[in-house]
C-alpha cells in the first residue's frame, strides 16, 4: 500500500470531516443503515465508509470521493467493529448472539 502524501487535512480527521459526518448522520437521520436494510432500527452515532478507504485508495479514488456523503452511512458500534473486522481480514464474533428472528438474544 503506498501512503499518500497529501496535507493532514486530507488524511485526517479534520473540519471538513466533521461537516461531513453531521451532514451524514442528519441525513440518515441518526440511523444504523446496516441494521435498516435488515429490517431494524438502531440508533447510530458513528459514520462509516461504504467503500472502505483501502478499498477506494486501491481503486483510485480522489479524497473527495472517499469522503463524499454518497459514500458515508450512519452505523451503530456493533456493524462497525463486524465491518473494519471484516476489511481487515478478521470475522469479529460478537459476543451478543443473534436469534433467528434477527434479534439479540439476552443472557449470552
Ligand atoms: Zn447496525
């Protein structure tokens, strides 16, 4: 992988990004879009990328792609962690077991 050797602002976390993500999260209004297209509705405070950076660095996406609102979702804690395991080549094994019907199961 080769770093890129642009100003910290595109790389970090900067104002941009923290513009972005608000709009984001508005946009999804504050919902986990993971667990909306299965049918559930969790709350979300954090922003993910659809097309992880590696992914889209790999593809030859500009900065501005990576971080474009179309490429952002609104996800909860439990589908990121599931998510940048599963791009790091990991499977995360939560530790909340999920029934049959979708839901949580208690007492796990
Ligand atoms: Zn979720």
């Amino acid at each position: 992988m080769v770093w890129s050797t642009e100003s910290r602002q595109s790389r970090g976390y900067g104002a941009a990004w923290t513009k972005v993500r608000a709009e984001v999260l508005a946009r999804d209004m504050g919902m986990c879009q993971v667990c909306k297209a299965e049918g559930r509705v969790t709350a979300g405070r954090e922003v993910d990328h659809i097309v992880s950076k590696a992914k889209a660095g790999q593809m030859g996406w500009t900065q501005e792609q990576i971080d474009d609102p179309k490429n952002l979702q609104t996800i909860c804690h439990t589908h990121h962690l599931i998510k940048t395991a599963t791009e790091n080549g990991r499977t995360y094994r939560p530790k909340v077991q999920i029934g049959l019907d979708g839901w949580p199961v208690d007492g796990s």
